[in-house]
C-alpha cells in the first residue's frame, strides 16, 4: 500500500490507506487510544478501539511515546471535530523506533531552553507552521521578481570589501589575504544590472553587530533586486509592490496557519494596500518631535523612533530622502539638496520597524571616488566597483528585504529568532 500525506488526506475518504510519521501527542479513554500524528505535511487524529483492533494492536499502541516513529494503516473517515476536518480508524500500526523521554513536554518551557533545543522545537506546531509560512513568502519573493523579467544571479558570500561600513564585518582569512563575509550583495548586483537590466540576488547575509534587540540577527536572509535606469521612485513603486503582492499570498494561503495557530489579527495585515505613505526624513522627524520623541535631527531612526512613526499610519510607510551623512558612500545625493541622499527605508505597521532599505545609487566616477576616500575604504579594493562607472555609467537603484523581519510582520511574532530554523544571534552559535 502506497503511503499518503496528510495534507492531502481529504482526497482519500472512505479508503484504506498507509501514514508515515510520528507520535506528536497519544491519549487514552481506557478502551480507545487517540494517537495525533504528524508527517510534517500535517497532523491527523489515528483513533485505536480495543474492540475492534484486537489486543496486539492495542497494546502497540499503548508502547507509543511522543516523537515515536511509525508507519500507521487505517480508514480515513470525515469528522469536523477532528484537526483538519478528518480522522483515521487504524487497523494496523508499524513501530519503526520507541522515542525516548522527549525533553519537549505540553507544558511551558522557557526561551533558553527551547533555543538550546531548537533542533527538536521545529517539530512543534508554532515553529511549524512559522517555518511554512517562511518557505512560502520566499517562493512568492522569487515568483513577484521572475514574473516581472528580473534575473536571479547569485552574489559572493566571501568579499574583499565593505558594502554597509567596517563595523559589523566578519574578517577571515582566505589563503593569506583578508576576505569579510558579504553583508549585501548590492555591488555585485550593481554590475549584474549593467549586464540584465533588472536583477536580483537572494542568499544570506552577516552582520558582526553586538545588538541583543528583538529585531536582529547575526546571519539572515535577504532579497536585493537592482535596477538599471531607475530612481527613487521607481524602486519605492516596485518594493511597494512587493510587500502587497507577499502579504496578500500570505493571506491567501495560510489564513488558517495565521489565525488557528499563530493567533495572529490578520485584519491588520488586510490593510497592506497600495499607496503606501511616503514621508520625506525631515517630516517624519518633525513628526517625533511632536510626539515628543528624545530624538535629534540628523540622526538616523532607533527601533523606538521606528515605532512612534508606524503608529500613525494603518499600513507600511516610507520614509525618504535621509541625511547623506548616515547613509552608505555609494548613496545617490539630492539633486535639490546635496546635505540629502535619494535613500528610503519602508517602516511596517504595528511595532515591527524597517523591513526594507534602499535608494539610487550614484553613478558619476568622480563624485564616488570622493565618497569612498571619505568614507576612508581603500580604494583599490573597490576598482572593478568603479569600472562601472567608467564604462557606460548608468542611473541605477534598488533595496534589500529582510526576509526573517518580514516574516516576524507577517506571522505577527515577538522576536526575529523564531523565523529561521536556527538562528545565529549574538550570544547563540548552537545547536
């Protein structure tokens, strides 16, 4: 008998079929033993009766543990009662292996703990279905992209240089020479666009940043799209349309994830619609000031700042056009300001701060070679970054999304380390 999945389990009512899996909980009444078992496509309610499925059966049952593997036989029948609207008569069970004492119980277990056992905490429905939703914003990241022309070229995690700053590079040798481990892709992209038009790159990215906030992470992941001809406005349209496109699928396909386990109050997020608010860095301090905010004009925003700002608004927000002096060398200036950069960050809803950052680029050779000896980088690393400007320079722009902050919006979580199977974090390494 050919094994099926569980998600798929509704096609198979009123048949006999074959379950792979393991026991996520078992409880008995004494004459029935229900068995919830999952198959990492989804949980299913296995009823053994004495009865009807003789001692040997039963009594296989009563050996079960939580996380015992199986292989399960039974009758698929409707039930409305049940998690996801069936459940199985079995009429034989397979014990693949007896689990030991499994170290994660039904009962509350603190963050230090769970974290050291995150190798086992992915098989529990909250990190589950956050997991899944995870794997469908990036296929829907990749499709919004690829529907629209871009190209995926994929960029060095090892380089020679700096992209965001020398302060939060991880060094390394690579044979004698230092290498850093890439905290963007954007310069490669910037050359991969002189050659596509309209590219993105989509891979990890490293931060040496000794930050314990809820919103950090030491290793994430980060989707960059950049391209040729564009300007500010033309990349704040496409991360707009972005972020609706992701939000609306994620509705779309894991309401049930979102509001049944999650917990999460998605009319929140049925207000991510186009336009998004546009306010320029002058006017968003203003408005802190108002507020009362602590904070001084021309610095950059702190995730409280951040906060203060999304509040007034019921969907994401973009700022723009912030002071050239805390932005990265390579960032455009204001043609009616040059103390500004043609810069933005999107700011989303309810608390969760800056899930994109981006801008145009500068494209004029003179005006770059004085920004890098500014911003004191060597400039021989940076010559093939140049030779894009002396060989058919171009206006160009593009923007990063954090895929784990994104996520953390989406799924309405509190910390960014339950977005990625295992997070890297300032004080974690392991498991």
């Amino acid at each position: 008998m050919q094994a099926v999945e569980i998600e798929r389990i509704g096609e198979y009512a009123g048949t006999e079929v074959l379950l792979k899996g393991w026991v996520y909980n078992v409880h008995s009444s004494g004459k029935i033993f229900f068995l919830l078992v999952r198959d990492g496509t989804g949980l299913m309610q296995c009823i053994v009766e004495r009865s009807s499925a003789g001692e040997e059966l039963f009594d296989k049952a009563a050996s079960l543990t939580q996380e015992s593997s199986i292989e399960i036989r039974g009758t698929i029948r409707e039930d409305k009662r049940a998690p996801g609207g069936y459940e199985m008569s079995v009429t034989g069970l397979s014990v693949i292996q007896i689990a030991e004492n499994y170290p994660i119980t039904p009962k509350e277990h603190g963050t230090d703990f769970l974290m050291d056992k995150r190798h086992l905490w992915l098989r529990g429905q909250r990190q589950h279905a956050i997991m899944r939703i995870r794997a469908g914003l990036i296929r829907f990241i990749r499709e919004y992209f690829d529907n629209r022309g871009f190209v995926c070229m994929d960029t060095p995690i090892f380089t020679p240089n700096a992209c965001e700053g020398t302060t939060t590079l991880f060094e390394t040798d690579y044979f004698g020479d230092k290498a850093y481990l890439t905290q963007s892709g954007q310069l490669y992209n910037e050359a991969t666009a002189a050659a596509f038009r309209k590219v993105y790159c989509f891979g990890p990215t490293f931060r040496a940043e000794k930050s314990k906030t809820r919103r950090h992470l030491i290793e994430f992941w980060m989707v960059e799209p950049e391209v040729a001809f564009a300007g500010l406005d033309d990349i704040m349209s496409l991360a707009e349309g972005l972020v609706v496109e992701i939000v609306g699928r994620a509705l779309e396909s894991y309401r049930a994830l979102l509001v049944d386990v999650l917990e999460r109050d998605v009319t929140k997020l049925e207000n991510v619609r186009a336009p998004f608010p546009r306010l320029s860095y002058d006017d968003a301090a203003a408005l802190l000031k108002k507020k009362g905010a602590a904070f001084e004009t021309g610095s950059d925003f702190g995730g409280t700042d951040e906060t203060m700002i999304s509040d007034e608004f019921d969907r994401p927000v973009f700022v723009h056009r912030f002071p050239a002096a805390i932005k990265a060398f390579y960032m455009q200036p204001d043609p009616d300001d040059a103390r500004l950069s043609l810069s933005v960050d999107l700011l989303a809803s309810e608390g969760y701060g800056e899930i994109i950052g981006g801008g145009q680029r500068i494209h004029d050779l003179a005006l770059l070679e004085r920004r890098i000896a500014e911003a004191g980088l060597p400039e021989k690393a940076f010559q093939w970054y140049l030779d894009l400007r002396r060989y058919g320079t171009f206006p160009h722009a593009g923007f990063g999304l954090g895929v784990e902050r994104t996520l953390s919006y989406v799924c309405g979580l509190q910390h960014v380390r339950e977005t990625i199977p295992f997070p890297r974090l300032i004080n974690r390494l392991t498991p």
